[in-house]
C-alpha cells in the first residue's frame, strides 16, 4: 500500500471551526481532504492507494480504512463523497428524464441491479452525469456521517475543464484523467463537449490507441489542440514519454488558484489531486 500525507506535523482537528471533508473511493484508492472554509484553505490530505484488491475485499477494505482514521471520526459542515468508476455517461439536457436513469445507462454500461443510480445537473454542460454508487459503500458512508453529497468524479472533471476554458481560446482542448485501469477523456471545441467516454487499459499502447483513433475521428491534429492530464500517471513515466511523442506540449493540471493550500500540499504531484480538490470550485 503507497500512502500519502499533507497534513502538518503539528496538526490537530479544531472543533470550533466548519471543516469541509471531501472523500473519494474508488475500487483502488481512498482519499481524503479537508477544507477550513473560513479560510478557504486545504489544511490537510491523506491518500490510501492499495494498487488492486480482490473485489470480495473491496468493502472491507473501504470500512477499516475510514475507522481507523481519526480524523473522519469528527463531525464536518459538508461532506462529499466522490465516487471514482468508469460507470458514468453524459446525457444532454433536452434528452434527460429522472424516470429513466437505469435505461440511460444501459445504453454504455453493465448495471448491477443492487447498485443506486444517482443523476448530477452540469449546468455548464447543459447535461446530466448520470452514475452508479454501490449499496455496500453507501452503507458505510452512511454509517459514518450524518448527511452525504454524493458525485462522480466525472462531474468535477467536467465542471472545471468548461468553467477554467478561456472563452477566447479558439483551440479544441482534450482533457485526459487517468484512473488506475481506465481513463476518461473529455474533448471540447468551440467551448461545446464533443465527446465524453471511459476506456479500460492495460498497457501503454492500448492509451496511444484510443487517443490517435479519437484524434482521427474528430478530424484533430496534435499541434492544433492543447492537452490536459491529470490523475494517476507519473510525470516520468513511460506512458507520459509515449504522449509526448504526439503532443508536443502537454499540459499537467495544477490546484486551483481561487484557494489557499496548506504548506505540506507543496509535496504533492498536483495534477494528481486537482479534480478531487476541485469539487468544492462546483457549486454542489
């Protein structure tokens, strides 16, 4: 298990201030942050990254994590927790109808039947992130915290990427977030989404596959469209030395600039954390 912390040494949970908590979970990885909102400052995160589980033992995994912190054991203003899974689509406004999530879905995905469905308004999408939670983790979500946002981590991908865009840029943008077995891409041109799809990979090449085909298939050159990356991908890695054989400059997403960061967050490989953090920059 590869475990990262930016929470000062000296750092202790005061009671008498709103804190913010954001949690992500994923099949692979659990992360956690908080936000002193009277100062609009991050003061500290930790991040659990267990590489793959057997999925019997994903539960429990996820259940002794968030007991064994004592942190979490306190009581927050808000709480958030974003989902990670490739199980999410986007569907235009003028298309959604809240009766029909499962038959939205159906269209993209396998829905297990003892999974919840959850829809999120993307209001600068003009569309709907509609997604799966599983009833395991709601259960312990539930258990403990008192109230719960639920979102997709899609939804702050999303969200950021249309909302940070310069409206005077005249370059198509892809937006590349990468998950531990799948990545998300997301392509805007004329500040309007072309497309967003989920893949599954195993090796480098499957990645360079599915990025050249799309660049193909939305009639795109790499010298005339500017890339973003974030998620788990190493900024040394040979995945991102293969990107860079396409892209001349790629551009490596950073936290968002409309909040303060705590000392330790210097530590941190930013663009690995920037959609998580971003969630409070949405407005839920």
């Amino acid at each position: 298990m590869e475990l990262i912390q930016a929470f000062e040494d000296n750092f202790e949970f005061d009671k008498g201030k709103n804190y913010s908590l954001v949690l992500q979970v994923g099949s692979y990885k659990i992360t956690y942050a908080l936000l002193d909102k009277a100062e609009n400052k991050f003061v500290g995160l930790k991040s659990f990254n267990f590489n793959s589980l057997p999925e019997n033992e994903i539960p429990v995994v996820i259940k002794n994590t968030l007991a064994g912190e004592f942190i979490l054991s306190h009581s927050f203003d808000e709480v958030i927790v974003q989902y990670q899974s490739f199980r999410a689509m986007l569907v235009p406004e003028s298309l959604f109808d809240s009766n029909n999530l499962r038959a939205f879905l159906k269209f993209h995905h396998d829905v297990d039947e003892k999974d919840h469905i959850y829809f999120q308004e993307l209001k600068p999408a003009e569309a709907f992130v509609i997604f799966t939670v599983p009833v395991f983790l709601e259960e312990i979500v539930r258990t403990n915290f008192k109230d719960v946002k639920f979102s997709h981590h899609s939804f702050s991908l999303i969200y950021n990427a249309l909302e940070n865009k310069n409206k005077n840029e005249t370059l198509p943008a892809i937006h590349i977030h990468f998950s531990n077995d799948f990545f998300d891409v997301l392509i805007i041109k004329n500040n309007k989404i072309q497309l967003f799809n989920s893949f599954f990979y195993k090796k480098n090449t499957d990645v360079i596959y599915f990025v050249s085909n799309l660049l193909n298939l939305f009639s795109l050159t790499p010298d005339n469209i500017k890339i973003y990356i974030s998620g788990d991908i190493n900024l040394e890695s040979e995945l991102k030395h293969e990107l860079g054989k396409i892209f001349k400059i790629i551009n490596f997403e950073n936290f968002n600039p409309g909040f303060i960061y705590g000392d330790k967050f210097s530590t941190l490989a930013q663009h690995k954390f920037a959609n998580l953090l971003n969630v409070f920059n949405c407005g839920l």
